[in-house]
C-alpha cells in the first residue's frame, strides 16, 4: 500500500512505446470516457501495490506512532478477512493491514498486462476521509497486437494477417470500451488537441490554412497539406474506420465471443454510479489529494493511435506532458467509512474484467475459435 504515488520501475517505463520520438526530447470531471477514445504491453503487474511503502510524512512510524485515519478505515475491512484475530501493536497492525490490502489488490491485477496499474491510498486532510487513487505508470501506444498488422509484416506474429473488415470490428470494440477503465487518447481526441495545437480551434482546412498563414506566416506553396485536417484524417489507416468494420455475424465465432465479452464489461461499469466506481476520474478533488498535479499536463499517458502513423502529431500535443507530467489517475475514490472499500473492491473487478476482455481480443488469433 503506498499513502504517495511512486515512479513507475524503470523496467515497466522501459517497456512502452513512447509518445515522443528517440530524436526528440482533459478529462472532465466525472465523464464518461465512451465519448474519448489510455503503450506497449506492460510487464504482469505483480508488484504494483505493494512496489513501494510510503507513508506520508504525518503518519508516524514508530511503535507507539498512532495510524493515520487511512489506516484505521482499512483496519476495520481488514480485520474482517482475519479468520484468526488476534491482538497487534500498532506497528504490526500497520504492516498487516497494508499486507492484507496489498494482496487482495494484486489478486485482481495480477493478470492485466496490457496497462500498467498501481493502487495508492491516501490519507484524507483538512475533513476530508482517505481515498484510493488508481495509477496508470504506461505511457505511449498500447501495442494493438494483430489488429495493427499490415501485410507487410504478415509473418511477424501470425502466417496470416487479418482482413481489414476484422481489424476493424477489433479496433472499434476497443475504441469505444477501454477508456472506461484505461487513460486513453482516441483519434478524435487526437484531432481535438492538433485544433486547438496546430489550427487556432479551426476542424475544416479552409480555416487551418488562415490560421497557418496568419501565425506562421507561411505562403499557400509553403504549406505541408499533410498538416490540414484533411491530410491527417487521410493518413488513418483502413482499420482505424468503423466503416470497415465487419458486422458480428460475419465474424468467426470466437472473436465476435470476445468482442461481446468486451462490450458486456463495458456496460457493467457503465451501471455503477459515480461515488460506487474505483475507475471513475473525478477532478473536483484530485487536487485536494494530490496538490502536485496542478503543475501535470492534462492529457492521459495513454494512446490507440497508431504511433508510427501520427508520430509528429502525437509528439507536438504530448511535449507539455513529457515534460511536466501526464493526467495518469484512472480513478479517485474516498473512502469515508469502511463499508465502502467492498463496493472499491467490487467496483475494481470490474474494471479488471473489462481490461481482460480488451487484453484476450488482443491476444487472440483472429481466425481459431
């Protein structure tokens, strides 16, 4: 359990394919993520909770040292699954409430690869009760596996490299479930940030080139057209538009099986009210919690768009975070009596299923049942 957030290992940050290339150096509150389409596949995520202990500089220590109020509410929960209580010190009861949260936390993401999670408790201040905050430590492009195959490299991983119709049902079921529960930047979210980056807010070329013109004072032949809205819309390539997505039924079995796993955990999260929901991102008081993300950038770490397609639109939107730190809380979720932490803990199986169900869609051979 750790009461501050800890950098990710440099195993883990090494394994991710990063936003910025080698060369080169706004999450609403409460929002449902369906309408924002959250790096290479992450190491098993077996230390995540427990990586680091580090508890607050207030909360004391030493034998006699009183337990912060984080403490005490997951002292109840866990003094509920100790089928053989018996009398601690405060120390002891320290390490083994933080021992039995730890283990009950890495049961359920143990099995997730595809994102690299990490679970921080903290200790509520001025009134406020503890929280649990959900960690993303990936940063870049979630490796999509064969959906992102091109013929190209049709003996990299599979001896046959899927229609375009199947990469597309794929990348579309994942488009518009995982950000529930992953901090992803989509393609939409993508051309929002390049508007505002690039075209003075403008979405049309018409408006993109006046903008150009006018604050890079560049003449019509001087402008890249792949730089338009229109040239980095065209670059997409065809898996990427739900317009080539095959219906269900014209699927093999077993990857319309998986996309439907994957649709039905979205729907059961979606069902969870906000205050229930260990993934839900609620900025109203991140930074009551965790002051130091005023100075982050507002982009999540996280992306399912192609890098090696966009990877100098991705870098200019994601250089302030680069520098500064990406938005990468998946989820804030207080705790003012001990009740709650059954319905985190219900709540983050969730969210753990649906993770899963993206992560097999990935992991499958499209064409075996």
């Amino acid at each position: 359990m750790a009461t501050k957030p800890v950098l990710p290992s440099p195993s883990a940050a090494s394994k991710q394919q990063p936003f910025t290339r080698k060369s080169s150096s706004r999450r609403k509150a409460g929002a449902n993520r369906s309408s924002r389409l959250p790096a290479s596949i992450s190491p098993p995520s077996a230390d995540l909770a427990g990586r680091t202990v580090a508890l607050s500089p207030d909360v004391q220590t030493a034998f006699d040292g009183p337990l912060g109020a984080h403490h005490r509410v997951l002292g109840h929960w866990a003094a509920a699954q100790d089928d053989a209580p018996r009398l601690y010190t405060r120390g002891e009861a320290r390490q083994r409430i933080e021992r039995v949260f730890d283990s009950a936390v890495l049961e359920i993401l143990n099995p997730i690869e595809i994102v690299d999670l990490r679970a921080a408790v903290l200790e509520g201040e001025d009134g406020r009760p503890p929280a649990i905050a959900l960690i993303c430590d990936s940063i870049g492009q979630m490796n999509l596996g064969w959906i992102e195959k091109s013929n190209a490299l049709r003996n990299a991983i599979l001896d046959q490299v899927a229609p375009v119709g199947m990469q597309a049902a794929a990348y579309q079921a994942i488009a518009t479930t995982i950000n529930a529960a992953a901090p992803m930047i989509g393609f939409e979210d993508l051309m929002e940030e390049l508007s505002v980056y690039y075209w003075d807010g403008s979405i049309g070329d018409e408006g993109a080139l006046v903008s150009i013109k006018e604050w890079r004072g560049l003449a019509d032949d001087e402008i890249d057209v792949e730089q338009l809205p229109s040239g980095v819309m065209g670059r997409r390539p065809a898996w990427m538009f739900a317009s080539n997505a095959y219906p269900l039924k014209k699927l093999p079995a077993g990857l319309a099986k998986r996309i439907r796993r994957l649709r039905k955990a979205r729907v059961a999260l979606d069902a969870l009210e906000n205050t229930d929901n260990a993934w839900c991102y609620n900025s109203d008081f991140i930074l009551d919690y965790l002051p130091e993300y005023e100075d982050h950038g507002m982009l999540p770490p996280m992306t399912i768009v192609p890098f090696d397609v966009f990877a100098r639109e991705i870098d200019d939107v994601a250089r302030p975070c680069m520098e500064n730190g990406f938005n990468d809380i998946v989820g804030l979720y207080q705790m003012p009596a001990p009740a709650a932490i059954d319905q985190w803990f219900a709540s983050l199986k969730l969210g753990a299923e649906l993770l899963l169900a993206a992560q097999d869609l990935i992991d499958t051979n499209p064409f075996q049942p």
